[in-house]
C-alpha cells in the first residue's frame, strides 16, 4: 500500500506532475517578467497538457507507430522513475540504494535519446536536423553535467543520492567550496533541458520546432511533461548538493526557486548559440572547468583536507 | 554634373542608340532589340550607376508607345532604368507584340535576372539567354501563354491548370538533402519559398520561389483613377505604406505639374522618418528574434509602441497612414503634436543609445553577427542590393541625399554607411539610421513651414511618363508612371525594394551554417505585413465593465489598452 501511495501519490506520479508543471509556470511567468510581457496566469501549464491531451494525435506516413508512440511514455516513465531517487519536496528519496546517483543521471538522459530517437524516426526534414543536434548536444554536456554532480558525491564518500544530501547539510555549502563545479552543474542543467540559449535543438526560426515538429497530441503533451519534471528533477539535485542540502519543504522551495530565478535570468540574458558553437563551449570550457574542480577535490581528498 | 555625363553616354553609345534628354535629370537611348545587348555593354563599361528596374509597356494596336510606326497588333515597349544620384538613362526598346523577344542582359548586368523573369511572366517577353528557373511571380496553376500585365488580358482566362504541387526532395540528387523554409515557417512572417541543399549544418545550395502574395496591384491600379490608385499602392505593404504613397503621389504630381505646398512636404517627410523609425525598430525585434534572442525583441517592440502611438494620433491610423493626397496632404501637425513627438523622439534616442550598446558588445549576440553572412561590397555592386542592407556593405547610395525629394532638399541626411559587411554592420546601420531620423524629425518640427496643406489636383492627368524613386526603410522604391491624359494611369510600374536584395541573398548563404539563414535572410529586412487592430469595438457587458457610463461605443485609445492589460493580467 505504502509502496503504491509513493508511486502514484507522492513523492512520485500526482505531486511530481503538480509540482512541475507549477515550476514551468513559475519559469515562464519569471522569463515574460525579464522580457517586460505579462506572462501566462497560474493554470497556463496545465491548461496546455490537458489541450494536448484532448488533442487528435496525427500520425505522419512513414514513421514506426511502435516507436512514435512509445518514445514519449518511454520519456516519461524515466523522468518520473528519477523522481523516486531524489529528496523530493525536500523528504527522504522514497527509494535509494547505492550508486543510485548515477542511475538518477542515466534515467534523466533518457529523456534526450527518446527526443533523438523521436525525430530520427520521422522523415521530416525539421525533426532530423533537430534529432542530429540534439544528440550531439547530449555528448557534448552530459560528460560535464555528470563531472558536476560527481564531485559533491566524492566529497561525501558515497554515491548514494541521500547520503549526499545529509553530508550536504551538516558541512559548508558545496557552492562555497566547489563554486565550478556549481555553475558546470547548473549551466549543464540548462543544456539538459534545452532551455535558451542552448535551444539549437529546437530552434523555431530554423528547425520549427527540432526533433519534436511531428508530435501534436499526447506525444507532445507526455515529452512536455517529461521535460518539466526534470527540470524540478535537476532543481532539486543541484540545491540538495550544492546548497547546503534539502531537509524539509520549506527549504526545497526556497532554494529550487532560487535557483529556477537564476536560470530564468540566464535563459532571457542571451541570444541562441548555433550547435557548433554549444558543442565548442561545453569541450573548451564545461568540460574543463568540471576536471578542474574534480582534480582539485580528489587531491585535497587524498591530502587528507577535510572538505 | 548628370549633363557632362550624359554627354559622355552619348559619344558612347550613339552609334548604337538613338539620345534624347526629355528632361535635366533624363536620358532616354532608344535601341532596337538587336543592338540592346551591345548598347549595354558599352554603357556597362563606362561604370555608370546601376540598373533600378525594368519596365514593360503594353500597347496594343494603335501607334507604338515609343512613337515607332504601328505594327499589326501593336507593340510593348521595355523600358531598362539605370539610375545614378537623381539622374536616369532610360534604354528603350521596342518590340512587336506577336514576336516580343529581347535578348537577357543579365550577363552584364546580373540583378537584371530577376526583373527580366517577372518581365516573362507578366507580359510575356521571350528573355533570350536568361537562365531557365522556376517560375517566381505567377502561381503554380496560371495557364500558360496567359500574360497579365497585357493591356487585352481578361480575369476570365487565367483558369487554373492542373499542375502537380512540388514534392520537396523530388529533385534532390543523390547525397544531397534539402531543407525547405517556408511558404510557411516560423521564421518568415510573410510567405516565401527557399530550399536550401544541405551538407550537414552547411548551406551547399539555395534557391527562392517568391510570388505568394503577389495580388495583382500593378493590374488592378491600370482600372482606378488617379485618386483610388493611391489608396491601392499604399497597402501594398503593411510596414512602408506611406513611402509606397509618397512615391506614387510624387510622380502624379510631377506629372501633372503640381506644386505642393511646402507644409505638406514637410508633413510627408515627418511621416516617412516616423515611418522608418517604426520599422527600423521592427525589424530591430524580428532579427534578434531570427537569432534566438528574445528579450531584445520584446523590449524594441515595446518601444516600438511609442512611435505607433504617435503615427496613430497624427494620421488616425496605425498601418495605412493615408496622409497623402495628390497635391498635399490630409492632415496637420499641431503645436501638441509636435510636442508628443519631440517627447517620443526623446525617448527613441536613448533606448536607440542602449541598443545601438547591445548590438556592439554583447559578447552572444555578436557571436551570431560578427562575420556572418558577409555581402563584400564588390558582390553587392554585382547584385544590385539596396538600402540598409547595400549600406552595410559600403554603398553610400541613399536616395534621401543622392536625390532629394520632397522636403529632404531643406532638410539634408546623411547617409549611414558601413564597410563591415556583415550581419552585425546591418544592425549597426540600421541602429545608426534611427539617430538619423530623431535628428531630421526635430529639425523640420523646428522650421516646420507654414502655409496650406494641400492644392487641388485635377481629375485628369495630361499624357506623359514620369519616374518617382523614394528611399523606403528597406531601401530605394522605384516608380513609374504612364498618363494617356485619362482619369486612369495607362502603367503603374512599381519595383520595391526586396526584390533587388534577394539575388544577393541566396548567394551569399551558400557555405554558410544552416543555423544562419534565419538571421541572415533577416538581414535584408524581407518586407512582411504587420496587423492592424480596430479601436471601434461593440462593447460586451463585462469587457467594459470599468468605465462609468455605458452609452459610448467607442473606445478610447486609453481604454483598449487598459482592457488589454485587464484581459492579460488574469484578473477576470
């Protein structure tokens, strides 16, 4: 019973579906508020996924059903399987078992090869120039994003994404102590979810709208989903190792939406980075700031420096 | 000086050319179609100025319109305008009508190549040599042999033909893929069609279908008088309609030998800056927009507003303006308008100060505009490119200083030239041009003349020809105008400005990243059409509920806004 509750309740399925689609409000109405427009009203989210949901889904000529179908549900299900393994709402991880970090950042990967996959099953011109970048965005941040988050579990000792978490909030916070690591962390967040400007993936004023053009019903409204839960996925995760850790609701919201008013500031700061330059960024610089910080922590950690 | 150089044209091409200077500014060189190419070639090598349009002349039976005797079934006359400062070398040719064939001077005059192809599609002129190409002007399902610009053409015989839509990629060679842009795609705000052949990211092709939108106004102004014409030509754009009827009332009036009030012209020139001014900042928006950055784009349209709302409390209407009328204008600048633009103005400038700021230093946006999609000034030369994008690229040519019309001789400009060529030098001069306007803008509100505001113009127009060319935000606008004397104009001959950019266009894309083209196509400030909102609305209960009272049906300008930002702000 209990088990079904967390699945279906909290702190999986309703709670993590309402919250994130409250999080996309509070993401949109603050990037409308930089940009001097007035924003969507609170229900806007929502009213969108019930719009896509009761939509008719048109199936293009050409493309495998099984897949066109799947890969959203597939998207999904990784992003909320994640939701289990991260202190949501600022609770213990409903579910935890060691090195389950890692398998949090792979469920979260999911998301980008269903989008890749989506697009390179359709014959679209659009999808397959955006299925492209996306993928090649994928390799280029993920090595980075995945460095960022490693280096606060090595300064705990474990990889367990609760033992992180309780390390985080007995010691100085993680921003202090390994500030590139925070901003390879959060500006990789970023590029995860394709937020500007490290939207080439989907740039509508080339590509329409990527990897996603042929979608129009629930395929869309399930990737839609998807992709605001991780973004209260990715919130969580960076506050609870950086921040100082999550230990009840209250500091969840004030820290997540501390951060989600940093990245709305970043995504209306910048004009859209054409992929090549995306991919050159994160090698020359994300990739190097991340070895850097990991360089650094493994050497004090050897030295004996209690971080 | 166009006197010396006239005569320098004449020892040139004499020999091949029959010169006549029908006015100071004018020179016609009447050819026969066989000796057209090499008249050209001659006057080409003497590097004077560049070719502005080509106009057909439809004349069917009677005499020729060139005063050549009649042939059988009459003849069309070709006009080629080559133009520089305020002087026009006119070639004239003229063929018969059941054999009209000309040979193509596009290859020693390559902008030609467009004017040439809608000379083919409208009045059936066989182009010898022109390059075969998909039709670009008439749509898909026009009958062929069918030619509307031809004085005997009846709407009832351009029925559809059967055709097969094209299959994007029916033609793709093997290891090429094409991707389409338009006719509808988010990055066009008006439809097009380009096809760009891809290596990956890289641009290896491109080619451009226009004509979506073509609606006939050429045709349909030969069937108004004089008086409803000017309301046609002036919606043939959404963002310059002004200039479009500036133009053509610069050139009736010229040909009727009207002299308009010095007030009026002052009014008209105020409208145009107020004019540029609005789509400079449009496109301000809509090119950083093209690059992903949005936020620039929502503040330059904010800001946009302002001049919006002046042109509107001017003329009473956000789009087409109608301040024109033949012989003057309609309406007057009063001491509160002139302040309320001096206090708009004022604003302009310094949000025009801070933009001008981002555009040259902020270290995202250059990396979209720095070196990209640079036109060298010789390919723009080649090409025939005009206006902002010709002065990003180091063209000084600006028709408001090169050849004043009417009140730019009191109030000189100077133009905003760049050598830098690319993406970035187009922001800079299009930026750079606003200072330009708030300057003019004040100084004629400072000497605004006084006087009369219009003179009656007669209903006929005596039988002439006259050529009117206005510099339009998006560069020099081309008219000609043909009187038999009649109520109604014989040829309305209009070439905006786009269409001299596109030639440029799709050849500086290729090589380029697809992530460019958006920004790049942009660049040349494609017109596109904006929407008009209407302030008479009915009012329903609730909409109005704020205000006292309930008899009015009209609302104020103040009223819609407030209603706007009610509806928007969630609070019902």
């Amino acid at each position: 019973m209990d088990v079904l509750l967390a699945l279906v309740v909290f702190p999986g399925g309703l709670f993590v579906i309402a919250a994130s689609l409250a999080y996309e409000y509070v993401d949109r109405k603050l990037v409308a508020r930089f940009q001097n427009r007035v924003g969507p009203r609170w229900f806007q989210p929502l009213a969108d996924f019930i719009k896509l949901l009761v939509k008719e889904e048109i199936v293009p000529d050409g493309v495998n059903r099984g897949l066109f179908n799947g890969l959203p549900l597939a998207a999904l299900a990784g992003a909320l399987t994640a939701a289990l393994y991260v202190p949501m709402a600022g609770l213990a991880p409903s579910w935890g078992f060691r090195g389950d970090l890692v398998a949090t950042v792979y469920l979260m990967m999911m998301m980008t090869l269903c989008i890749g996959l989506a697009g390179a099953n359709t014959q679209d011109r659009f999808s397959l120039v955006g299925a492209v970048r996306a993928l090649t965005q994928l390799f280029s941040y993920e090595a980075p994003f995945l460095l960022a988050l490693l280096g606060p579990a090595i300064a705990a000792g474990s990889w367990r994404i609760s033992e992180v978490n309780g390390y985080a909030r007995e010691h100085l916070w993680m921003i202090v102590t390994q500030p590139l690591g925070f901003v390879v962390a959060l500006i990789g967040l970023m590029g995860k979810l394709e937020l500007p400007p490290f939207d080439a993936p989907e740039a509508e004023t080339e590509i329409v709208s990527g990897a996603l053009t042929e979608y129009s019903g629930r395929g869309l409204a399930f990737f839609r989903l998807g992709r605001d839960i991780e973004l209260l996925i990715g919130l969580t995760l960076i506050s609870a190792f950086y921040l100082g850790g999550l230990g009840n609701p209250l500091q969840f919201l004030a820290k997540t939406l501390a951060l989600l008013a940093v990245t709305a500031a970043l995504q209306s700061l910048f004009a859209r980075l054409r992929i090549d330059q995306t991919v050159g960024l994160w090698w020359k610089a994300g990739a190097v700031l991340a070895l850097v910080q990991l360089l650094v922590l493994i050497a004090l950690k050897f030295a004996g420096v209690q971080l | 000086m166009s006197t010396t150089d006239f005569s320098r044209i004449q020892a040139a091409v004499g020999n091949l050319a029959a010169c006549t200077t029908p006015s100071e500014s004018r020179m016609d060189l009447r050819a026969d179609a066989d000796h057209l190419l090499r008249a050209v070639t001659v006057f080409r090598g003497l590097g004077w100025g560049y070719l502005s349009a080509i106009t057909g002349l439809d004349a069917p039976g009677g005499a020729g319109t060139e005063g050549a005797p009649a042939g059988a079934d009459g003849h069309i006359g070709i006009l080629y305008h080559f133009c520089q400062g305020p002087a026009v070398v006119t070639f004239r040719v003229e063929v018969p009508r059941d054999h009209a064939t000309v040979p193509s001077i596009s290859g020693v005059v390559p902008s030609a190549a467009l004017f040439e192809r809608e000379l083919s599609e409208m009045l059936g002129i066989e182009v010898r040599g022109l390059p075969a190409g998909k039709r670009q002007f008439l749509s898909d399902d026009w009958p062929p042999g069918v030619y509307p610009l031809r004085k005997d053409f009846v709407p009832e015989s351009a029925v559809a033909v059967a055709h097969s839509a094209p299959v994007i990629g029916s033609e793709e060679a093997p290891g090429t893929f094409i991707v389409p842009i338009g006719p509808q795609h988010p990055a066009l705000k008006e439809p097009g069609h380009f096809e760009f052949s891809v290596d990956g990211e890289i641009i290896t092709g491109a080619s451009v279908r226009l004509g979506y939108v073509h609606r006939g106004i050429e045709k349909g102004a030969e069937d108004r008088s004089w008086v409803q014409a000017l309301y046609l030509v002036e919606r043939i754009c959404g963002i310059c309609s002004h200039i479009h009827a500036t133009a053509y009332t610069l050139g009736v009036e010229a040909l009727a030998a009207l002299t308009v009030p010095p007030r009026a012209q002052a009014i008209r020139t105020i409208i145009c800056e107020l004019e540029r001014i609005h789509s400079h900042l449009l496109w301000l928006g809509v090119a950083a927009h093209e690059a992903g950055f949005d936020t620039l784009f929502m503040f330059s349209w904010r800001d946009r507003e302002t001049v919006m709302d002046l042109l509107e409390s001017v003329t009473g209407n956000r789009v087409n303006y109608s301040v024109n009328l033949l012989g003057g204008v309609k309406c007057d600048i009063d001491a509160a308008a002139v302040d309320a633009i001096r206090r708009g103005v004022d604003y302009l400038e310094e949000r025009s100060r801070h933009y001008l700021k981002i555009v040259t230093t902020d270290e995202s946006f250059l990396r979209r505009t720095r070196g990209v999609g640079a036109i060298s000034h010789e390919m723009s030369v080649r090409y025939g490119t005009v206006g902002p994008t010709a002065r990003a690229s180091g063209v000084t040519t600006d028709l408001r200083q090169a050849a004043p019309y009417a009140a730019y001789g009191q109030f000189p400009v100077e133009p905003i030239v760049s050598q830098a060529c690319d993406q970035e030098a187009r922001f800079v001069v299009r930026v750079k041009e606003l200072f330009e306007c708030y300057r003019l803008v004040r100084e004629i509100l400072d000497r605004l003349p006084g006087g009369d505001l219009a003179i009656p113009a007669p209903r006929k127009v005596p039988e002439g020809e006259a050529i009117s060319r206005v510099e339009a935000p998006r560069g020099e606008l081309f008219y000609y105008l043909r009187s038999t004397g009649g109520v109604k104009p014989d040829r309305v001959k209009v070439r905006t400005p786009s269409l001299c950019n596109w030639a440029a266009v799709v050849n500086v894309v290729v090589g380029q990243k697809l992530a460019d083209i958006p920004v790049i196509l942009a660049g040349i400030d494609p017109c596109f059409s904006c929407n008009d909102r209407s302030v008479t609305l009915r009012r329903s209960g609730r909409a109005g509920g704020s205000r006292a009272g309930g008899a009015a049906e009209t609302w104020s300008w103040e009223d819609l806004r407030a209603y706007g930002i009610r509806y928007y702000g969630g609070s019902h």
